[in-house]
C-alpha cells in the first residue's frame, strides 16, 4: 500500500527545466585560468635580458660602495641571548663582555667608561650581569676588571656609588684630586673655595652627606688639622651654640691683635672687629648684635664692667647688680674726692657723662636722662 502511494507522488511530480549555457556565461574558475594564462605571456614580454639585468646590478652595487665610505654604520647590538645560569659567576665571562661591550662603544681610553649608563649595559645584554654582581655600578664593574687604573668613582655617570663617601680616605683622595682644579695649595686655601665649585668637580653626593655643608665635610676629612670654621664664607651650623666654640672664637680675635690681658677687651671687643674677624653670624644669632654680651657671657670669671664697652648693651642696667653700680661710682668717688653721701649732690651731668654714666641713666626707666642721681640712688 505505502509503495503505491510513492509510485503516484513520483508519477505526478513535473521534470526539472535546466538553463542552458551561453556563450558569455562560462564558468568562473575557467575565466580566472584565461586571465591569469594572458597576464603571464604579457609579463615575460617585459622581463629584461640576462644582460641587462647584469648592468643593473652592478649599478646598484657602485651606488651602496659610495654611501658606506661617507658613513660608517655603528654597531647595533645583537638580540640579548639568555645566559645558562652560572655564566656570570665566571671571572673569564665577565671580562669577555666589558671587551665586547668596549668594543661595541667605540671606547679608546679608560676615561670613556665614564660616559657608560646602565642602559648601554641593558642593550647588549648585560643588565642581570651589572644588577646582580655589582649592585647597577659601572664604577665596581670596571674597577673590578681593569684593577690597575686609578678610577675616579665621582665622575661616573650617576656618581659615586652608596656608602663611598663614608671612608674617610675615600674624602681625602677626592679633595686632593680636585685641589689643582679649583686653585688650592694647601688646607687654609679651603677657606675661600665656594661650594659650588666642590659640587661642579662631581662633589655633589659628598656634599649632600654633610647636608651641603662643606666646612663639616672638611673638618671631618681632615681631622688633623686645626680649622678655625669662623674664616668660611657660612660658618656651619649650630657651631656657636656651643659655649666653647664661642670662647674659641674670641679668643682668637684677642690674641690677634695683641690682648694681653681681660682689662684690653674694652677696646678690642666691638661690633666691627668682631665682624671683621668672622663673628658677625655669632652677634647676629646669640646676642642681638651686642659684642659686649658675647664677651661678658662667655668669660664670666671675669668682673667685666658693661659701662667701659663702646656700646653698652640694651638693658644691661636691668642686669647689674649692686655691687657693679658700686664699682662703678668707685673710680668716680675718688677722683672727685667724695668723702661722704652728701658731697654726691654736688655731682655734674658732664662728671657722670665722662664716666659712661649717661648710657646707664638713659636705660632706666621712668627717670629723666638729665638726672645722674639715678644712678647714684641705683647703687
């Protein structure tokens, strides 16, 4: 039953028509074939002769001679290979590539190395060689390798490498390398180098470890000897909160110009001959420009009398005692041949002026400056 119902379907289905094929219509892959068949016969048409070709060759080859003899190509660094672990831990290797790489920089004398950056060592594969054996120092690298060389470990590129300048000794070949450059003879001659000049030699991390002081740095190099800091351009700082650097100091102005004795300081010790031995810093920072406090705070044994100073210091009235107005009237008592309380009604402005009278009178306050009584009821 079911085949005779697929026998009827069949029967009663109508053929299918086919288009026919036209001229124009050919396939695609036959047209491609023809195509690519025509442009072929049309490019060997073209191609030039075995001769012609020789030519030109040899034209090419004449143009690229004279381009290299105007310019030499440097070298360009091959791909960095990786190494096989232990290769850098070989003297023999190490010294290998500092060749190549010197080779490779066009390095004609050691000064050349100074120039050499961390990347130049990156770029011919040697970076995990410079990182891991000597810390990203060119400086220990060369050092190591060419041992005979006296290095100058300032002028590499990005300085000296860490902890250099915590050798003393380390400090003292710099300073004594760069004392030709910057005009120094001998230690003194330190006193009137500037700082930018020690920087400007490659001194710039020496500095910096002495927070730019190069009177520390110095003094610190050269412990031997006997610096007096007053004579640089910046006298390092905190050096006159020390009481005894301030003795020091002063001193030092006494003996040079002849003082024998404490009784001499009343005319030695004032503002401009302080100033001009080195001192103004000391004035201007402890004692509000007064040298007579300077003296009299840092010699203290001695009875200094502030009226006997050129410039009597602000306030200084407040600060005497009894027994120093005594002293004062003293000298004045016998020269006027004062035998009792009352001759001292007698006294003048012009006899107390004479005796420095009148600067102690003009800092009492509430009391006129024309009365010397005042200082007389003082005492």
């Amino acid at each position: 039953m079911a085949l005779n119902n697929v026998a009827k379907i069949c029967a009663t289905r109508r053929p299918r028509k086919r288009k026919p094929v036209l001229e124009g219509d050919l396939p695609v892959p036959i047209q491609a074939v023809e195509s690519t068949v025509s442009m072929l016969a049309n490019t060997e048409a073209k191609v030039p002769s075995r001769r012609r070709r020789r030519k030109r060759k040899g034209a090419l080859e004449e143009d690229e001679s004279t381009q290299n003899q105007a310019y030499i190509e440097p070298t360009k660094p091959l791909p960095p290979t990786r190494k096989s672990p232990g290769y850098w831990s070989s003297v023999d290797n190490q010294r290998s590539f500092i060749m190549d790489l010197e080779t490779n920089l066009n390095i004609s004398t050691k000064d050349g190395w100074y120039k050499v950056t961390q990347s130049d060592f990156e770029r011919y594969g040697g970076s995990s060689f410079l990182r891991h054996y000597f810390s990203d120092s060119v400086f220990k690298v060369v050092s190591e390798v060419f041992k005979d060389h006296h290095w100058h470990p300032w002028k590499f590129h990005g300085g000296a490498p860490k902890k250099y300048w915590d050798s003393k000794e380390n400090r003292v070949f710099f300073f004594e390398t760069i004392s030709s450059d910057v005009g120094v003879s001998q230690l003194s001659d330190w006193y009137s180098i500037p700082r930018k000049e020690v920087d400007t030699c490659g001194g710039g991390g020496l500095l910096a470890k002495f927070k730019e002081s190069l009177p520390d740095a110095l003094m610190q190099s050269y412990t031997e000897h006997k610096w007096e800091p007053w004579k640089f351009d910046i006298v390092p700082k905190k050096f006159w909160s020390s009481s005894s650097n301030r003795r020091l100091f002063l001193q030092h102005v006494a003996s040079k110009h002849f003082a024998k004795q404490c009784e001499d300081g009343y005319a030695i010790f004032n503002v401009e001959v302080i100033a001009k031995e080195g001192g103004r810093s000391l004035l201007e920072q402890m004692y509000n420009g007064s040298a007579a406090s300077a003296v009299m705070e840092n010699f203290p044994e001695h009875p200094w009398e502030p009226w006997r100073f050129s410039n009597v210091p602000k306030n200084m009235v407040a600060k005497l005692s009894s027994d120093q107005m005594v002293r004062f009237l003293q000298p004045l008592q016998r020269a006027l041949k004062i035998r009792e309380p009352a001759d001292w009604y007698r006294i003048s402005w012009s006899q107390m002026k004479s005796r420095g009278g009148r600067r102690l009178t003009r800092q009492i306050q509430g009391i006129s400056t024309r009365c010397p009584h005042a200082i007389i009821h003082r005492a």
